[in-house]
C-alpha cells in the first residue's frame, strides 16, 4: 500500500527489500496525480517481486536475490536478446572463463555472414559459481541493414545464440503520409449502416474512410481495436479487454462480401438472407448495441459459407495465410475450439489443457480439427475485408488510411493468456493509480507482460502482434504508450491505489515498434496522456512516435496552453473515448456521471465547480482567438473548439464521430464494469436516432463541424499547413 514519504524508515531490513525491488525494475516510490510522491508499502513489493519470480520473503532470500540480480548476466555467455539502433555501433558483453578467447559474428536476416570484432574495453573479472569470469565487448558492425538477425558467440567448445534486432533511429514518414491531414475518430461496432447486421463492420469501415476521403478530404480514420473476443456469444463489449490482441474479431466481418457466399445454395442463400433481415432493424436502434444477436446470426451464416468449396486458387491463399501465421494462429484456432467445448476463461479449465503444448491439448487438436480449421478460416475473412477496407481508404485519397488502435493488454482467461502464459506475469493485473477522473484508481484485469520472460523470447510475441496488426494499416495507436515504459501492476486481491510501478526496456518496445511500423510503411501514434516522467514525450519524438493532445488536457500549471504550444508530431483533438462526447462534456454530464457511479473522492460541489471552470479557461482561450463569440450554441461551440485545434502545429487532427453528428452520451466510463453500459452505446444524433453511414453524406451538422476545420486549416493566416 502506498505510504506518505515523510515516513523515516531505518529498518535495514526494508532498506534491502528497496534495494532489491529497484534492482529488479519495481519502483519503491511514485509520483502521484497530485504532485505528492509516496513510497510502495513492503507487502506490495513482495507481491510484486513474487510475481517476477524473485524471492524476497525472508532476509537471505533478499541477500541471495540481490546477488544474483549481480551475477545472473556474468552467467551467460551472450544476452538473452539484443536491441540497438541503426548506425550506431553497439558493444555487446561476452562472458566467458577468464584468460579465454571468444569469436563471435551476426547471420543476417538474409542469410549473409558479419564477423564481429572484439573491443579494447576491460572490466574487472568476477567470480562466478567458483569460475574466474572475465568480460569482453564486441563491437556489432554499424553497417548491419534494420532487421532481425542472429548474434552467435563461441567459447572453448561452448556456443550460444540470441536475436539481434537493429531498429530505426528515428521512424521514417510513411510515402503519401506527410504534411497536415485531419481524420476521424470513430467505435467502429456503433457505426452501422442499412446493411449491417446491427453491428458496425468492416464494409461499413471502408464506406466511412471512402466518404470522409472522397467528399471532405479525410487522411485517416482511427478505429476502436478490432481484437477478437471471444468465439461465441456472449462476448466482451469492451474492445480494450480482448482475448488476444494479434488476431481479429469475426463479429466485424461482413458476410455477403466473402466470394463463396455467392455459391451459396438457394436454401443457403436463403437461411443467411433470413439472419440478416431479422437483425436490419437493430441498425436503427438508438439505445443499446445487441453484439450476442448479431454475431450469434453471423457465427450461423459463416458456418454455412465456410462449407461451401473453395476454388483452388482461393484454397492456396488460405493456405498461404496459416502458413504466413504459423503457430501463433493455430494456438489461437485452438483456442477458440478449446473455449466453444470448455467456456472462454482458459484459467478455469482442467490441468491437463491449460498450455497449448500438454499431451492432453494436443489430443485436441485432432479431435478437434474442424472448428480449428473454422477459427483459421474466420482469421483469413478478417484479414481480407481489412485489406480491402484499406486499399478503399488509399483509393479514396487518404494519405494514412485506417489506423488501428492497440489495446494495453488482454483478458486473463483468453486466447493470448494461455498460448503466452510463459511471457506473462501471473498474481498480478495491470491498471493505474487514483488520478484526477478516476480518483479510486482503475484495475484493468489484465495480466502484463514479464520484462524478463518477454527479453528471454527475443520479443518474438510481441513483434508477431505487430505484424499482424500492421498487415493492413497506415497507421497504429497505442493505447497508454507510457505502459512501454512503465506499468501500474496491482496484487491480485489488492485495490488500485495499493499497486506500484514496474519499468520496462523502452529502448527495445519501442524500437521494435518503429522497425515494425516501418516496415509496413504505417505511422504510429502513442497515447501518452496521464502520469509520466517528463523525458518520456522528448524520448517518443526522438524516435519519430507521434503524441496525443486532448484539448482540455493540456495545461501548463494549470492554465490552458496557447495553441503555438502544441507538439507537431502529435494527434491532436478535443475529445477522446474515455471522455462523454464534446456536447455532454461542455454539459458537465462526465461529473454527474462520476458522481452517480460512486467515483468521486471530493463533494460533487467542489467536482462541479471546479471543472466549470477549468472548460471556461479553454473556451476564454477560444474565444481570444476570435473562434467563439459570446452566446454561442453548443454546435457552433463544437465547431470553435474543433477551428482551434487548427490552429496548432500538429500534424494530424483528429475529429471524433460522435462530435461531428452531435452525440451526447459517454461511450465509456473508467473505472467501472457492470455499472454502465461500457462500449455498447451506437451512434446517434441530437435527435436521439441513430445515425447510419449513408446519413452522413447529408448530415449538415458534420458538413459545417469539417468546413470549420478546415478553413483554419487552410487560412493562410493561422493555418499550418
């Protein structure tokens, strides 16, 4: 539990605990919201650094853990991976018998032969288990091209290998993706149209980026994550706590868009047609989003397409496609199979399946091999309608296209936590401390990745995520970016408030990125709002990562900050989806929300009266700018907030949907589960009535939100273009 620093601790007990919780990447101490720094009480590290697998309970353990944390890299003759930066030339540690020589040299990704020269660089031997030990560094040539490679090392008979990944210095713009574009921001399953099966899809995601592109020069459209759920109803609602993040949900695809539907036979064709007309009507449903009905109709209809044969050309792409997905795919197949039989939550399920690679799992992929190959075929339409959904937004003349959004983590009990149980951390969640919206803190139930476990892998879950994510994207947001850095990780059985810090390779998570969104030629946008230290926005645009901006968030002492402040290289917008639309922040209806939720640490008074005044210190700054003038209405108040963020230098704007048409109610509320329909809200006007893709060519409301933007946008004037 966190405690007030002005606490004098003597106890040398605790004192080496410390010691040992910050030799292995825990944070002892944390700067909260408030600007206070609190000390991490002993029975969080312990919990923190039991779920690291250090042993720290008794005083040996913490002077037998504090002495490996010295010699457990003198024990290896190379590092379990290494990650460095393009152009720079890199010393890596060698360790071996003292007096000894050692040779070692890179196979590159293309298979061409680097040796690598050792270093003038002494360092004291150790001794290490009773052998004298020396170090040596060699210096990996500058020369070597970005990729994944191999660093091999030999020693008296004695060889070792690791991952050597060389990564952008800085992330290269994307062709066609530069200079100033504007892009929406948009819960894709709340934006449907007459064809729906009363879910957004990827049809109607390529119609909406054709339309922003064509008709008002849209660059990019930002998507909720698409990450699958579970493989049958009922399924998650929230598209931030997914089964596995590298894969796709099939509730999203649309299935009169699949060739073999046209193969249908009439009574085929027939059934799928009756699925569909029966969820049409939910398309015009304005209050809640029914996902059970409408993928348990799609799972029906998809059975019946998957049957029908594929040509020998549309056979080998699907084979091309598992083949390209490997073991990640067909663990996740399994999954899914795996779940339809057992439930979803893998953490419930009998001992003898609850890793993909015991005997007992593997009598399953047999019996079981239909519906793997099911769940295989699901990923493939994925993959399909999302490439079609791109090349529609490059046709269209975005110059990004879609952009995907990137959740912090996953389920406990799903896909990803089974088949990557051995680069999790168990006993522990991932969420935040108390902060000024969320003053209890937030458990996201989620379990992070183990720093050490994950670098023992060489990344390899990690960068296969990305990949698949980037296939069909411009374009990558990540959710709590900060979380490449740092993670708030929580105690199982523990509040919020009672978590602490633990720190993360930065230099490898987000070089890695880079080289992944390069290579797919995609920009990537970190979310990096919050409680951060303050080199980390300075470390991302190092690297070309691209920041985020909220309108109402960025302050400097309290007091908004003048438009020429803004970063360049950032996305900037008024709303975000943790936030109610703009209509009903401007309404003060996020307090009342918090308040009737129970989620208020102060009097909803004081709550109200202060952030009535902090949103009248933004409006008095609009209104300087001669945007707003007195006595404007809620729309034309939109519309000036959305003009001053054109104002900044920031290369991309975003414009949330759910302004442009006039929505008011919140997509989202932190800090809760059940308490509010979380991410089941559809889009809907001021009117109340839900609001289709085919609507928006004619909404006047979105026309004049987009004329307002942009003709700050290109005023010679103000404009940064």
């Amino acid at each position: 539990m966190a405690e007030d620093t002005g606490r004098n601790e003597e106890d040398p007990a605790t004192n080496a605990l410390r010691e040992l919780a910050e030799a292995s990447g825990v944070g002892t101490s944390f700067r909260g919201w408030d600007g206070s720094e609190h000390l991490v009480g002993a029975g969080t590290l312990h919990r923190v650094l039991d779920a690291l697998g250090v042993a720290s309970r008794t005083p040996e353990d913490v002077r037998t853990s504090l002495h490996n944390t010295v010699l457990d890299p003198w024990r290896r003759l190379l590092p379990p991976v290494v990650v460095l930066r393009e152009g720079q030339e890199f010393h890596v540690p060698v360790h071996v018998p003292h007096g000894s020589a050692a040779r070692v040299w890179v196979t590159a990704e293309d298979g061409s032969h680097h040796e690598v020269l050792q270093r003038d660089d002494w360092e004291e031997p150790k001794e290490v288990d009773g052998v004298l030990t020396g170090r040596a560094s060699f210096a990996v040539p500058e020369y070597l091209p970005l990729g994944w490679h191999t660093l091999h090392a030999e020693n008296g008979g004695a060889t070792a290998s690791c991952p050597l990944v060389v990564t952008p210095g800085r992330l290269a713009v994307p062709a066609g993706s530069g200079g100033r574009q504007w892009g929406l921001m948009a819960q894709l399953y709340s934006v449907r149209s007459a064809r729906s099966w009363g879910i957004g899809d990827f049809a109607d995601l390529a119609e909406l980026a054709s339309f922003a592109a064509a008709q008002h020069g849209a660059g990019f459209v930002l998507v909720n994550p698409l990450h699958a759920a579970e493989p049958s109803p009922p399924v998650q609602p929230s598209p931030y706590l997914p089964a596995t993040r590298r894969f796709f949900n099939p509730l999203y695809i649309r299935v009169e868009d699949i060739p073999e539907y046209g193969y249908l036979t009439g009574s085929g064709r027939s059934a799928v047609e009756a699925l569909a007309a029966r969820l049409h009507p939910d398309n015009l449903r304005a209050d809640a989003l029914d996902r059970d009905s409408a993928y348990g109709a799609k799972l029906e209809a998809l059975e019946k397409v998957h049957a029908v044969r594929r040509s020998a050309a549309r056979q080998r792409r699907f084979e091309k496609f598992c083949a390209a997905q490997g073991a990640g795919l067909e663990d996740f197949a399994l999954w899914c199979a795996l779940a339809e039989r057992f439930g979803p939550d893998a953490g419930r399920w009998d001992g003898g399946i609850r890793a993909p690679g015991a005997p007992e799992t593997q009598g399953y992929r047999e019996e079981l091999a239909g519906r793997i190959g099911f769940h295989r075929w699901l990923q493939w339409i994925c993959d399909e309608q999302l490439e079609a959904a791109q090349r529609t937004a490059r046709e269209a003349g975005m110059g990004i296209g879609v952009m995907h959004d990137l959740a912090v983590g996953v389920d406990r009990g799903g896909a990803d936590a089974w088949a990557l149980q051995g680069v999790l951390a168990e006993g522990v969640t991932v969420g935040a401390p108390p902060d000024m919206f969320n003053q209890q803190g937030q458990n996201w139930q989620q379990p992070p990745w183990h720093p050490g476990r994950l670098a023992e892998s060489g990344y390899a879950a990690y960068r296969d995520m990305l990949r698949t994510i980037l296939r069909h994207a411009g374009g990558i947001r990540v959710d709590h970016i900060l979380g490449l850095f740092r993670l708030w990780w929580i105690p199982d059985g523990c509040g919020p408030g009672e978590g602490t810090y633990v720190y993360y390779d930065h230099e490898a998570l987000i070089g890695i990125l880079a080289l992944e969104a390069q290579r797919a030629g995609a920009v990537v946008v970190g979310e990096d709002l919050g409680v951060f230290e303050p080199w980390v926005r300075d470390y991302l645009s190092e690297r070309g990562i691209f920041g985020t901006s909220i309108l109402w968030f960025e302050r400097d002492d309290g007091v908004p900050v003048a438009p020429e402040e803004y970063r360049r290289e950032c996305l900037t917008s008024v709303n975000t989806h943790d936030l109610p639309p703009t209509a009903g922040y401007l309404a003060g209806e996020h307090v009342d929300l918090r308040e009737s939720l129970g989620l208020l640490n102060r009097p909803v008074e004081q709550e109200r009266a202060e952030d009535a005044a902090d949103r009248e210190q933004v409006l008095d700054l609009v209104r300087s700018r001669g945007l707003l003038a007195d006595g404007a209405d809620e729309r034309e108040t939109i519309e000036a907030l959305y003009a001053f963020t054109a104002l900044t230098p920031s290369a991309l704007l975003g414009v949330a949907l759910v302004d442009a048409v006039g929505e008011r109610r919140t997509q989202n509320q932190p800090g809760t589960l059940d308490e509010y329909p979380n991410w089941q809200v559809p889009l809907a006007g001021p009117d109340g009535k839900a609001v289709l893709v085919e609507d928006l060519a004619g909404n006047e409301r979105f026309a004049s939100l987009i004329r307002a933007l942009r003709r700050e946008m290109e005023n010679p004037a103000t404009g940064l273009r």
